[in-house]
C-alpha cells in the first residue's frame, strides 16, 4: 500500500498524514475549510491532560445529565428531543460503563505514550505552539469530589501517570492567582498546555515538508473501497471530481460516522459539544491576575489554559444537541462569570466565544484501526482527549497500515 489518502484536516488527520509521510507513504490529506485544524482542532481548551483520562461511562454521568436536562447553562446538558441516534449511542454508552476501569487505565496509558510523540515532533519541526509545562491542578470544592478524585488517581497510577493530592494552601502556592475556597486538588506536574491549532497547522506544514499533498476547500462526498482501490469523491454534480488510491484513512471527526456508514462499517460517533472562551489579556492587571498553571474545575467541569502572555483559554461544558455549532449566549455567559469568580484581576472585556464538536464513541475509546474492506483505516473517535491522545494513536494506525 503505497498512496493513502487522509479525510480530515483537524488534529488526528495532519499527525496521522505526518506519522504515514516520516515512513515513506504518499499522502494526500483532504480538508474541507480553507486551512488546517478551523473546526474542533481550532480553540479547545488547550490541555495535553493525561490527567483527565477518566472516561464518562459511569453512573453519575447519567444522574447529572437527567438533573441538568431543564437547566441551560448546565455543564452537561442533554437536549430532550429523542432521535435514533442519541438513543442508540446512549444505549451502547451504558453497556460500556462495567469496562469503566479498564478503559480509564488504558486510556491514561495511551495518553502518558501520546506525550513522548508530540514532545518530540514539536522539537524536530520547530513548532511554536504557545507550550506551557506547568502542570495541571485538578480542584475540588467538596469532600464528595476529592474522595472521588482519589480513586481516580488509583487508575491513572495503573496506567502510569503518577499525581499527588495538595492541601489548599499548596494549591495557592501552586497557583496564587486563583480565587475562592476549596476542599482540595491534586497536581500532575507532568502535564502541559498549549494552543491546539497553532500545533497542527505547523504540523500540517512538516507533513508538507515531507511530501504529503494538503488540500483544502476539498468536500469530500463520498468514499467507498472494493478492496483494492479506496475512491475519494469530491464536490457533486458537475463539479465532482474522484481521486484513486491504495488505501484511505478517515479521520473525519463528527463526520467519520457517515464515511464509515458509506464504506460498510459502523463506528457510532455522537457530536458533543463543547464551548470556550479566550479572553484577551489586553492590560497589565489582567496578565498578572491570569493563571500560568493549568486547572480543572471538577464542579463546573471547566479548564483552562494560558496561551502565551495575552491569552486565557477557559473551555469545558458538555451538549448533546446532534450536529450543531451555533455559539449560545446561555453557554457561554458561565465561562465568563467563571473567570470573575477565580480570577477576579482579570479584565473580561475582550472575549471570544467558540463552539466545536467532539466526536465521541460510546464507550468513550477512539476507533482506531481497520475497517470491513481491507485497504480501509480509522484513527477517530477521540472524544474530549483528541489532541491529548492523537499523537500515540497517529503511530497507532501507522503500524496497522505497515503491517497489511
């Protein structure tokens, strides 16, 4: 299998087109915007948090999402109109919750693997992506919560990831600028931060230095495989154009779940929404009062990030509404309130409000590997951990593809 062809220009297209273009494949990546990493890749919250590697499939997840359902500025929200869809994916989202553990631990060991990857393709192509290695503080406002944490931390130490529990008063010397009260945290000094789309598109352009071919403004319609020849179908009508390759790779995000249906699997992708901001750091103060530690709110279930001198991500929420990416002011009004609450320094006059879709597998696992038809891969699927684990995982598929 020599030429390949990559759907999806986001985080796990360009790492998996540079993982296949540094052994020697010829890559074609097609991406419907303009440039790379311009949907969920573009203003995540910025974290690189092995950290966060619980999956969602327990019990308490279902019981905040029936208590939030009526309350629109709910960090997890549920839309109650039932569809098919929504039905099946939670479904097969309670079957998976007796592997909760299992998948928890090998997630924290995807993502501690992730790391070493990522690390080292940013130094080898001289990306700068706004990269901070201050640790993630995970708070905690109850005893409910942190007891909790610290079963957490049990599974994550199983897949490698060691963190320690700190009193408040080390999490204010850990971070002096946050505000407030709280029962608890702990710290992973081994995690970091950075700006998610600065990071793939300098990627996407080492992946061009290695000869794969980018192109963009490309909708893709259509792919189907007879096993020989994956065929990629662009534009409709009149203005349809179909390229031929070897094999194809679909890393499509939200849309993966149609691609596949299209090439005789099913990988049963639902759409999460999730909201942030970036609040312009335009004075002094504001610098000064932003955190450079990167938190996790276990309460709010917001993060955040500090992108250089003049930037705060805060990211987070959680919304189940199908495929839509209409920016709500009852969503993002939180966010903000947030940010006066913890850093009350911090000047929010300059906010800029995003939405992006994570594509989530029920059992909270990226879809990583073959498809019915031979010559058919996936790398998707990633959920709220993309960039997180999209470095291990490009490798991952990479090894599949050699080994056909």
């Amino acid at each position: 299998m020599k030429t390949l062809a990559i759907i999806g220009g986001g985080i796990t297209g360009v790492t998996t087109a540079y993982a296949l273009a540094k052994r020697g494949y010829a890559v074609t990546l097609f991406e419907r915007n303009r440039y790379a990493a311009m949907e969920t890749s573009f203003a995540n919250g910025g974290q690189l948090s092995a950290s966060n590697a619980e999956v969602w499939t327990h019990w308490s997840t279902i019981v905040k999402g029936l208590k939030w359902m009526l309350k629109s500025d709910a960090p997890l929200l549920v839309h109650p109109a039932p569809t098919w869809h929504k039905l099946s994916w939670f479904a097969e989202f309670v079957a998976a919750m007796p592997h909760y553990e299992r998948n928890t631990i090998e997630t924290a060991r995807m993502a501690v693997a992730a790391r070493a990857h990522l690390f080292q393709w940013a130094q080898e192509e001289g990306i700068d992506f706004d990269h901070k290695r201050e640790g993630i503080l995970h708070i905690y406002r109850n005893k409910k919560g942190f007891a909790h944490a610290g079963k957490v931390s049990s599974m994550l130490a199983k897949g490698g990831l060691p963190r320690r529990a700190v009193t408040p008063a080390e999490m204010k010397a850990i971070e002096p600028t946050l505000a407030g009260t709280y029962y608890g945290g702990y710290f992973t000094e081994s995690d970091s931060t950075g700006d998610i789309h600065k990071f793939t598109h300098g990627l996407s352009l080492a992946a061009q230095r290695l000869g794969a071919r980018t192109l963009y403004d490309q909708d893709v319609t259509a792919l189907s495989s007879n096993g020989q020849q994956a065929i990629v179908t662009v534009g409709q009508g009149d203005a349809q154009t179909q390229h031929s390759f070897d094999g194809v790779v679909v890393c499509a995000g939200v849309a993966s779940r149609d691609f596949a249906s299209q090439l005789g699997d099913r990988v049963n992708i639902y759409p999460v929404k999730g909201y942030s901001i970036t609040v312009n750091l335009a004075d002094a103060a504001s610098q000064a009062g932003a955190p450079h530690v990167s938190l996790l709110d276990d309460e709010t279930k917001l993060v955040t990030s500090r992108l250089g001198e003049t930037r705060f991500r805060v990211a987070g929420t959680a919304e189940f509404s199908g495929v839509n990416r209409d920016i709500r002011a009852d969503r993002i009004r939180p966010l903000v309130e947030w940010v006066a609450q913890c850093f009350p320094q911090i000047n929010t006059r300059s906010v800029v409000p995003w939405a992006g879709l994570r594509p989530m597998m029920p059992n909270m696992m990226p879809r990583v590997g073959r498809g019915k038809a031979v010559n058919v891969f996936y790398n998707t699927g990633h959920g709220h951990l993309g960039w997180t684990l999209s470095a291990i995982t490009a490798d991952m598929v990479a090894d599949v593809i050699a080994s056909a």
